[in-house]
C-alpha cells in the first residue's frame, strides 16, 4: 500500500514538476547557451571600463539594502508586539503602505522627494538646522548610492515586519516568563530567547531581501538611470544598458552571472537550514 501511495503521488505531481522544470530549466539553459557561444562574452565584461565599480557598487547596495531592512524590520515588529502600543492594527497598516505600493510610484515620489530644488527630505533637515545648504541627493556620485538604498529599504522593511511579527507571536510566553524569573531583562531577552527562536526566520527573510537586492531595477532606473557617471549602477542597470545595445552575448553573460551570485546564497540557506533540522531535537 505504502508503494502505491508513492507511485500515485507521484504521478499526480509529475505534470507540475514537469511544467515547473521546462518553465525554469529551458530559460536558464537558453541564457547559458547563448553566453557560452556568444564571441568572449565573458571577457569582454569582465573587461568593460567601469566593471569593478559596478561590482562594488552592487555589493555595498545588497549589505546594505539587507542589513538595514533587518534591522528596520526587527525594530517595527517588536513595536507592534509591544503591549503598551495601542491600535497595533492600524500601525501594522501604515507600515505596509511603502510595500504595497506599486515600484515605479515609490520611485517617482522618492526622486521627487530628493530634489535638490524643491524636495521634502532637505526642506525637512533644514528645518530641523541639519542642512547648511540643500545637498544634491541624485546627483552626487558620493551619495547617490545610499540615498538610492535608503528607498530600497523603506520598500523591503514591511515585509520582514511581517515575517517576524509572525515569528514573534510563535514563541511560547512561558520562555518570556521563565527568562524574567532568572533575571533577565531588556536586552538579555531580545539576545537569548527572541533572536535564537527567530533563526530560521532571519534565515528566510535575510535571503529573500539578498534576492531583491541583487535584482533591484525599478528605484535606480527612475530616479538615476545608473548615474551620476554610473555611480549608482548596479548589475540589473549594466544588464538593461547591454539590452539597449542589442548586446545579447553581453546580456546573457551577466544574466549567468546573477544567476551564479544567487545560487551561492541559495546554497549556503540550503545548508544553514540542513544544519538547523539535524540539530533540532527528534
């Protein structure tokens, strides 16, 4: 019986698998193929004026676009949970607003926000007497980068609220209560019981956000295009520059290499999660 049962799940999963695997394998085989037979495609973008800037651009834009929506996302959701907050639902709505909001309308406001000229971020901080002068958010090639990040974490940190206010709500109270009878307090408890039971969570959540960070298009090709003089262009921007050009070869070898940079963090939350499941207790 337990072999017939196999048999007809499988086959009952088998046309999806099937579907799943031509939707995927065809597409990144294709891209390969085309790398591969393009004319040193590889060369010649390892060899393109500016490469290694755009490579450095491209990790200082993931390390930060991560790590600030962690930490924006723990902060909002522990706010949420926090018993003394009143109309949790309410707040729990606002947040999600900058989430929900379709890519190329966040992108808009924040280009319009930034404006040297007329845009709220330096009418505020000349408000508060932070400003001396209006700064140039777009179009300085020292800053362009961070302001662009900045958008990139106001759009990512609602959803690791919601992954971890999930998480949170999970965790028994009594691991609460049994870590105050020992003393714990503030901190003590934030350290070893909530972030040790949210492991997998950040796990998930750190992984999703390295995935859109290194696929980011829409907030820099509105506001930027890639510059100043491609000071905030990262590889999905080189991509759609190559694909202006009708460089195929060009666009299929950095497609491979995206591909490749995902796959290494698809295999390290592979073996983080093997890890956690042969340590959890049977």
């Amino acid at each position: 019986m337990r072999g017939r049962n196999r048999t007809t799940g499988f086959l009952l999963t088998l046309p999806a698998v099937l579907l799943m695997a031509a939707m995927t394998v065809i597409p990144i085989v294709s891209v390969l193929m085309r790398a591969v037979e393009g004319n040193e495609s590889f060369g010649r973008l390892f060899g393109l004026p500016g490469f290694g800037q755009v490579l450095f651009n491209t990790a200082i834009w993931t390390v930060l676009a991560v790590t600030g929506a962690l930490v924006l996302g723990y902060f909002g959701a522990l706010i949420l949970q926090s018993k003394y907050l009143r109309g949790s639902g309410l707040w729990r709505s606002l947040f999600l607003i900058p989430w929900v909001i379709p890519g190329v309308v966040g992108a808009t406001i924040w280009r319009w926000n930034f404006s040297r000229d007329y845009g709220q971020v330096n009418q505020i901080l000349d408000n508060l007497g932070l400003l001396s002068e209006p700064v140039s958010w777009l179009s300085d090639p020292n800053i362009v980068l961070f302001a662009l990040n900045a958008v990139q974490v106001w759009s990512t940190a609602p959803f690791v609220i919601l992954l971890v206010s999930a998480g949170l709500t999970s965790i028994p109270p009594e691991r609460y209560e049994a870590a105050r009878l020992d003393g714990a307090r503030g901190f003590q408890i934030l350290r070893f019981i909530t972030l040790p039971a949210l492991t997998t969570t950040t796990t998930i959540a750190a992984l999703t956000l390295v995935t859109w960070a290194l696929n980011s298009f829409t907030i820099i090709w509105v506001a930027t295009q890639g510059g100043p003089a491609g000071a905030s262009t990262i590889l999905p921007i080189l991509l759609y520059q190559a694909f202006q050009t009708g460089d195929q070869a060009l666009v299929s070898a950095i497609a491979v290499l995206q591909l490749f940079l995902s796959m290494v963090f698809a295999i390290v939350y592979i073996r983080l999660m093997r890890n956690e499941m042969d340590e959890a207790p049977a």
